[in-house]
C-alpha cells in the first residue's frame, strides 16, 4: 500500500483512499472517521478539501484504508453503525445492524400501536439475540413506555448492548440466555433476528468478518428459528405477537412453523428489496386460558 504524500490535503487523502481500492464513499467515511467528524458531515469535506490533512493522521488513515481494502467492514473499522436513526457502536462480537431489520421495528411498532390503543397499560417486549442492541433500542427509543428486555446467550454482545443503552440513556433490561430458556414472565411481543443462514451458504463468505454464531442456524438455518418458535407461546401473553426476521427463502417454512405452534394471523411482511424477510403470527389465548 502506498504512503501519503507529506503534506497533503483533504482531497489528496481522499484521492489516495480511492487509488488503494476503497471506494468514494468509504473513502470519505474514512476521512471523517481520522479527522473525528461525525459522518453525517460529507457535504464538509467538499467544503474542506484543500485543508491540510495533519500528517499525525496519515498513520491511522493508512491502517483504516488497508482494513477496508481488504473486506473488513466499515463498521467495524469506524466502531459504529446508525440504525433506525440511532448512533450504535458495534464490535466484531455483535451483527453489524443492516437497513432490512428496520421492517421488523416497522412491524413491531404497527402491532404495539394498535395494542396500546385497546389497552393504556406499557407493553412488554423481548428481544431475543439483541447482539447491539439494535432492535430493543430502537423499539424503546421510539416508544418511551415500553417495557423492554433483550437476550442474548454471548455476554460479549451484552456487553456491546449495555455501552449502548447507557450511552443512548434507555432503559432496557438485559439478560443472559438461550433464547427463552429462563425467561419469565409473558410478553406482548417477542421479536428477533435470530442466525437463519445455512452452514454451507455461500454467502458465509462474504461475512467473514460477523460472529458466525450469530450467522449460522443449523445445517438448513432453521435451528434456531426452530427453537423460538417452539418456545414461544408459553412467554406470549393473550393477543401477543412473535415476529421474526428470516432468510430471504425461508418464509413458506417459518409460516408453516408458526401454524404448526397455533399461532394465528400467520403472515409475511418484505423487506426494502421485496423479499419476505420477517414472518410473524399472534396467539389468540394463553395457554393457561386454552386448558381451562
């Protein structure tokens, strides 16, 4: 990889970015990151460009540079992603958070509404395999009321969930688990984006840098959806939805694993490509009320 050019400007290290295989946008990204300016401030660096890039910065840039030429992603890299207008930090212990998971929030928060038009009192909410947070925090963070709690089995990854609740000043409840073994209590909603890849998916190659426990469910990806499902009527209180996000060819088979547990509604919703990416359903009684 080549060196920077002593002194250069803005423009220059953008250029430089570029010629080392990153691309524009990644390019400026990486700047930002060095310069310690928030992305959301591309428009500056055109402002910007023929400001001198101070050399005690050509080291760090040269290193995030090499990273990202290299496949790590820049999220990785810059420590931090924004999902559902939300500033998170991530690590390489937790899924970086990606745009299509915000169809599960969409969903989740459509059902909560409705909820909370028949009934006044703060729904409960369980996340499970929060990783960052992501989808507890976002749920919290737009419904203030909520009840919220979030799982996940690697304490890494509640680790990474904690830094941001308090950093975001949100209060959701963490807990270490598998799955809903453990959990108490019943819920108005259970949510997650649990692993759904295949172990032999070829995608798994582009995703070598994320957690693989977090990727892989199973040798057809259905394990842990599976598992969810199975479990989770018995923490569903009556009326309560469990809504999932799954492979992009997995929707007929979680819609048949939703009706097979007597879920009702049983439904898909597609993501911002038009895939079936979340399936969800409602249990119409408890269980409690079914054997009564």
């Amino acid at each position: 990889m080549g060196t920077l050019k002593v002194p250069s400007t803005i423009a220059q290290g953008l250029a430089w970015a570029q010629a080392q295989g990153v691309d524009r946008l990644d390019a400026q990204l990486l700047v930002l990151h060095a310069l310690g300016r928030p992305e959301r401030e591309r428009a500056w660096l055109l402002v910007h460009d023929t400001d001198t890039l101070p050399e005690a910065l050509h080291a760090a840039l040269q290193a995030t540079v090499w990273r990202r030429a290299q496949g790590e992603p820049l999220a990785y890299i810059t420590g931090h992603r924004e999902f559902y207008g939300l500033d998170l930090r991530v690590n390489t212990h937790v899924l970086i958070p990606r745009p299509d998971t915000e169809t599960l929030v969409d969903w989740a928060l459509e059902v909560l509404t409705s909820m909370a038009a028949a009934n006044p009192l703060p729904a409960r909410v369980l996340d499970l395999g929060t990783g960052s947070g992501a989808i507890a925090l976002a749920l919290k963070h737009t419904r203030p009321e909520l009840q919220v709690s979030a799982v996940d089995f690697s304490t890494d990854a509640l680790t990474v969930a904690r830094a941001n609740a308090q950093q975001l000043r949100l209060d959701v409840g963490l807990i270490q688990g598998n799955w809903l073994a453990g959990v108490a209590g019943r819920f108005n909603v259970i949510v997650s984006n649990p692993p759904y890849i295949a172990a032999t998916d070829h995608h798994l190659s582009a995703l070598a840098h994320e957690p693989i426990h977090a990727l892989v469910g199973g040798t057809n990806g259905m394990d842990d959806i599976r598992t969810i499902i199975t479990q989770a009527p018995a923490h569903l209180l009556s009326g309560g939805w469990l809504l999932l996000e799954h492979g992009y060819d997995q929707a007929a088979a979680v819609r048949s694993l939703l009706t097979a547990a007597g879920l009702q509604d049983v439904q898909s919703r597609r993501d911002l490509g038009g895939i079936e990416r979340c399936s969800g359903a409602f249990l119409a009684q408890t269980l409690s009320v079914a054997n009564s």
